[in-house]
C-alpha cells in the first residue's frame, strides 16, 4: 500500500504523522517500510537520517524529480524502515515541472513502481502546498491521509485539497481513495473541540476515529532524532499513532 500523507497547512503534524505510523509499522510489526519525503523542509529527513546535512542534492528525491534518475534509498536506526530523503532545492521544483510538457505528475510514481514490492508500506511526506511535488505524491498513491490541526484555517483549506484530489483522480489516477481525515494536536481548548465538532459534522464517516493529542514529547524527540516510539513508547502520543495504526492497518 502506498499512502500520501498531505495537508495544505503547514504545523499540523503531517511529517511527525508520517515518522510515527512508518516507524510503528516497523518496529512493532515488522513490516518493511519506506518513507518517501517529498516536502522541500525535509522533516522527516532530518530526523531519520543522522548525517542528513552532509548528503548532497543527488543523494535525494531532487534527483528523482528533477533528473529522472533513480530513488536514492537510506537506510535508518530503524529495522525493516528506509527513507528516500528531501532537499530545500526541492523547493524550485514547482516553477520547472510547470514548463514541463511530459508525464511531469508521474515522475516519482515511475520510479517507485519499479521498487515497491520490497516494501509492505510506503509513506510519501507530502509538501504543504498543492503543487506539482503534491500532485506528483497523489499519482503515485493508493491512499491518501489528510492531516487537519484545529483551526478555521485549517479546516476550510481543506476544500481546496479534496478538489486537487479529485482532480488528480480524474487525470491521472483513478484508483486513488481517501483513507480518511486525521485530527492532530488535539487539546483541551474550545477552538479544538469545536474544530473537531465541525469536522466530524462535515465529513462524517471519513474522519478517523483516533485523535492525536498536542503533546510536546513528539517535539523532543524529533529535537533527539528519535520517532515517538523510540523516545517514549509510553508516551500519549506514542499511545494514540498506535491506536491509529491498529484502526487503519490492522
């Protein structure tokens, strides 16, 4: 299964969701996972691979998306899970791939075809932004993962993306489904009961029935290098992306 995860807002914990559910999948079930980082801020990179500031641009996806090259596979700290890694020029990719005149959303889904049996699962780290690096992470999907925070922002933007996601599924991938809307940095606060509320009012069944909590453990252990599990398997937060594991994969 090959699994966007995207959110047109940046801060909603799209990459910390994306670390989380690999690193879980690999650890506790053994399964074989790759993460793919599209997104030019590389967080997820920058946490999973430990000399990631000494890999140069074709070390990465840049290669991929931009040369046409193969994906350049990492192994992590992690048994069973690997990452084909982000660069910031990933940033310029937009302005190029919009004067491309070929196959330019197909791109990554033209590489990873060619390695995707080796793995049971494979996340690709959307780019906050509804470009071409996105539409390129939904081409080569068969699932995405929407990650909304609280927020009137956040919640109304989401329109916008599932008109990108129809979009893509009426051009170029028509398999493409919605694996559901994720609720993240959930606290006790007014604004995010009411987001969730309109939320669940709104998409109904495609909200996902795991909340993750705001929980400033997931922020040390990224500041560590570490996923979640790692740090603190104990953790609320390690606690609810198990439960989320267990409601979309088991």
């Amino acid at each position: 299964m090959v699994v966007c995860i995207a959110s047109q807002k940046g801060g909603t914990g799209k990459s910390t969701t994306t670390i989380s559910l690999a690193a879980g999948l690999a650890r506790y079930h053994q399964k074989n996972v790759l993460i793919v980082d599209i997104d030019s801020q590389a967080n997820s990179s920058k946490v999973l691979i430990q000399n990631y500031t000494s890999l140069n641009k074709s070390e990465t996806i840049y290669r991929t998306i931009l040369d046409r090259d193969s994906l350049p596979v990492h192994r992590t700290q992690i048994p069973h899970l690997e990452i084909v890694p982000s660069h910031i020029l990933l940033s310029n990719t937009d302005v190029e791939l919009t004067t491309a005149k070929d196959h330019r959303e197909a791109r990554l889904k033209t590489k990873l075809d060619r390695i995707k049996h080796k793995y049971d699962y494979i996340f690709i780290d959307c780019p906050p932004a509804l470009g071409w690096l996105t539409i390129n992470g939904f081409t080569a999907s068969d699932q995405s993962l929407i990650v909304v925070s609280p927020g009137y922002f956040e919640l109304d933007s989401i329109a916008q993306i599932n008109k990108t996601i129809e979009e893509v599924i009426e051009l170029f991938n028509p398999s493409l489904r919605l694996l559901g809307y994720l609720f993240t940095m959930s606290d006790p606060t007014v604004n995010s009961r009411t987001s969730l509320q309109v939320l669940r009012q709104t998409y109904t069944d495609k909200v996902l029935k795991t909340v993750i909590p705001r929980n400033t453990d997931l922020r040390d252990a990224h500041f560590k290098k570490m996923d979640i599990f790692g740090y603190r398997p104990k953790a609320k937060s390690a606690l609810a992306y198990q439960k989320l594991i267990k409601e979309l994969f088991a």
